[in-house]
C-alpha cells in the first residue's frame, strides 16, 4: 500500500511540473515561464552595461566567458565546461577621423575603421575620390583608380521586405571592397555603412584582404548613410574633391579564448547532440545587445527553461556560446573541429543571431524531408504569431557543422530595425525590448522540445 501511495505521488508531481503528452499545453508553459520568470533580460543586462563590448582577443570577451559560464553553472547541468580556441586581436586604437575637402571648405562626416583594416600613415591620408556602385565598375575604371580613394556606396535595396535579402546584395563591398581596390593601385576605400536607414552612425564588421601581399594593405572606413548621401552629393558638384581619413587600428598577436558550453545528457540517444546557441564577441563601437548578446542569453534561456520543468531529453542538448564569430568564425570552427575528432553525433543545431526583436519564425537548412519535418510544427507556433517556416540560412557559427544527417535552424526575428544597429555605436542594452527578447527564448525552447520529442527524419538504409 504504501509502495501504491509513493507510486502515485510521484507520478503526479511528473504530471504537474510537466506533461510530455501534450506538446500544445507544454509550449505554452513554456512561453508563460519565459514572460513571466525569465532570466534573459537580467543576464544581457549584466553582459552589456557591466561587461560591455566583447571584441575578440579582449580584456572584456574573456570577462564574458567567466561570467557566462559561471551562470550556466547556476542551472543545474550536467557539464559546463570551456573550449579553447585561439582567437584574432584586432583593435580600433584612436577614434577615426575624417571630412571632406571641398576647396578650402571642411566638411567632418563620421566614420569607422573595418575589423581587420590597417591604420592610414599616422598624418592620415588625402586624395581624390573616385565613386562606384559596386565592385564591378572597378574592372571598367582600370588605371584611373589608381592614387585614389575608392568610395563604394551601394544602398542597401529598400524595396526587399527580407532585409538580410538587401544585406547581402550589398555587403562584398564591404568584405572585399579594400582588397579589389589595392589590386588597382587605390590607397584607400570609404564603404557606405549597411544601414537602411539614414543617420549618422557608421557601421563597422569585418573585412579582407583575401591573398594579398602585406606590403599593398590599404586602410578601409564605413562612412555613415549620411555621410554617404553628403559625399555623394559633393562629388556631383565637384569630382575633383578630395578626401581625408585617418585611423590608428592594429592587429596583435593572436590570444587564447573559449567557447562556453553547458550540456544536459540524453537520456535515449546521449550519443546524438542538439545544439543551441548564439555568438559571444561582438564589435568593439558599443556592447553587442542585439548582435549578439540577445542570442547568447536566449539560448542559455532556453535550456534554463527545459531544465526549470525537470524536462529530460531524449537526445543529448547542448549550448553554445561562440567565440569570434564577427572577425574570424573562429569558434564555430573549431568545435566542429573538435567534433570530428570526437567522433559525435550532431542531429539538429538552432542558432540565434539575428537580433532581439520580435520572433517571426525559423531559417531552416535540412534536406526536404526534415525541411517538411519541421515546417509540420507551424501550427504550434501559430497562437504566438510566429508563422514563418522558410528554407534558408541557420547561422554562421553553426554553418561549420557537419553530420551524416543534420538540420540547422535559425532563429528569424522580425528584421525592419535590424540594421538599424547592426555592427553600429547604438547597438546598446536601451535598445533591446524585454518581452520580444523572452519571446525569442520562448520560440527557441519550444522548437528544441519539438525536435527532441519527434526527432529528425534519416535517410532510408540501403
């Protein structure tokens, strides 16, 4: 009898805490618990306002690490542990600065140096602009770039409801822009800011000089929209201008860093790994809270949410927090490195990095019929307003991973603000809405619990 009355308690308190039978009546537990007992918005406070901007190879990255998985420590995982990885250390030395000269007329816009960049000579640098779209029009100009400063200033297309869409039609001339440049004998490149909007913040991120020999490094600034729109406007009325910048970044040796992983072991299948996570560097001109502290403390919200329900997967779940994913992908890189050499099993990796704001749904990388797999979860999402299952990008830091079957998922935030911040001085904690970052941790739980109840489709054996 009393063996019955033990039997039955204990069933009932499972019950209680959580019902696996009901995947409805679990998600929304789940979103109650993250709206209204969240941890996300304490801890993404903490990282930004305390510790600040978390540029690789930093005094205040390494401080992220401690501080990150010292809190993972607090939830009651089965591991926590580092991962080593050597990490670049590039840093912005003096504030840029630069104006244009128009006649005996100065004119100061705002810029920044690109991650990676070299510095001007330490008087800076003037000479002729030279305007393009694109790298393209660089094979048509040939030698008249030589000696001049390549100003390439193609906006972001306004028209894409998809902003990412926009980003990456315009983004090579940022990433490559220098190096195409040098090649003509340019001894500079100003890249307008991506950025949708116009104000004056420009926006930095990372850019390459590709094979290039050290010796024809060229310095390389964003200039903001403004800027942009003022510079373009001044060349139409004189195109004999010119255009003076000066920067003091460097590139020191590289430095020792960590990927911060916490994990709780599967209880089914420990040998098959789901991985959620998000990148814990970010650029060095403000604290990172949308790209990508959101992401981090989203996904540590996440598996926090799991756990606070006694949840027991079935596979093993682990969080991520990436190192170096802004000026290297460093960290992505090297746990799958480390993966392979480990032999493990990844079968589902979501990722968060594209901001706080509102969740709208899910960028899905998986063959078609897990792409249908998970497209078959809409309607659970549907009473939360996240309604969009579309195939596309998982994530930079996941991209790396490899598995005989795997499925990578993004986390799709509503993006019309986005790069309002993006890589920008005004991407701080004020910008970040508490109940939009405890939806996305919400959605994220939700999927993980999804995906690790039902599993992933694998391919017929022969």
């Amino acid at each position: 009898m009393k063996k019955t009355i033990l039997l039955t308690a204990v069933l009932l308190s499972g019950l209680t805490s959580f019902a696996q039978s009901n995947d409805e009546k679990n998600i929304k537990s789940f979103y109650r618990k993250a709206l209204t007992d969240s941890k996300c918005y304490m801890w993404l406070e903490y990282l930004s306002n305390d510790i600040g901007s978390r540029l690789s190879g930093s005094e205040s990255a390494a401080k992220a690490v401690q501080y990150t998985k010292s809190q993972l420590e607090t939830l009651g995982l089965d591991k926590v542990y580092l991962q080593e990885v050597m990490v670049p250390h590039w840093v912005r030395g003096e504030k840029e600065t630069a104006y244009i000269l128009d006649n005996k007329t100065k004119t100061v816009v705002p810029i920044c140096a690109l991650g990676s960049s070299v510095a001007t000579p330490k008087t800076g640098i003037t000479a002729e602009v030279i305007e393009v779209k694109g790298i393209a029009d660089l094979a048509v100009l040939g030698d008249k770039v030589k000696g001049k400063i390549v100003f390439y200033n193609r906006p972001m297309d306004p028209e894409n409801i998809e902003t990412f869409k926009s980003y990456g039609a315009c983004v090579d001339q940022r990433y490559a822009g220098a190096k195409e440049a040098a090649k003509l004998g340019a001894v500079g490149t100003i890249v307008r800011s991506m950025n949708l909007r116009l104000d004056d913040f420009p926006h930095t991120g990372n850019q390459s000089y590709g094979d290039l020999p050290k010796e024809q490094y060229i310095p390389t600034a964003a200039i903001s929209t403004n800027g942009a729109e003022l510079l373009s406007e001044s060349l139409k009325n004189n195109p004999s201008l010119k255009f003076y910048f000066k920067q003091s970044c460097e590139t020191l040796p590289d430095v020792l860093s960590y990927n911060v992983i916490g994990e709780i072991t599967g209880k089914d299948h420990p040998e098959d790994i789901m991985v959620v996570g998000g990148h814990l560097d970010s650029w060095d001109l403000a604290d990172g809270s949308h790209d990508d502290g959101a992401g981090v403390v989203q996904s540590m919200e996440a598996i926090r949410i799991l756990k606070s329900f006694n949840y027991k997967p079935k596979n093993t779940i682990r969080v991520v927090l990436f190192m170096n994913e802004e000026n290297g992908t460093r960290g992505g890189k090297k746990y799958e490195e480390v993966a392979k050499q480990n032999k493990e099993n990844h079968i589902f990796a979501l990722e968060s990095d594209s901001g706080g704001f509102t969740p709208r749904g899910f960028s899905i990388d998986a063959d078609d019929a897990n792409l249908k797999k998970i497209q078959g979860y809409k309607d659970f999402f549907e009473p939360y307003m996240v309604h969009s299952f579309t195939i596309g990008h998982g994530g930079s830091d996941i991209d790396p991973l490899t598995s005989k079957t795997l499925v990578k998922v993004g986390l799709k935030p509503d993006s019309q603000r986005y790069f309002d911040y993006h890589h920008a001085a005004n991407d701080k904690f004020d910008a970040i809405n508490k109940r939009e970052l405890e939806l996305g941790a919400a959605t994220m739980a939700s999927l993980l619990y999804l995906v690790d109840q039902n599993g992933i489709v694998l391919p017929a054996s022969n």
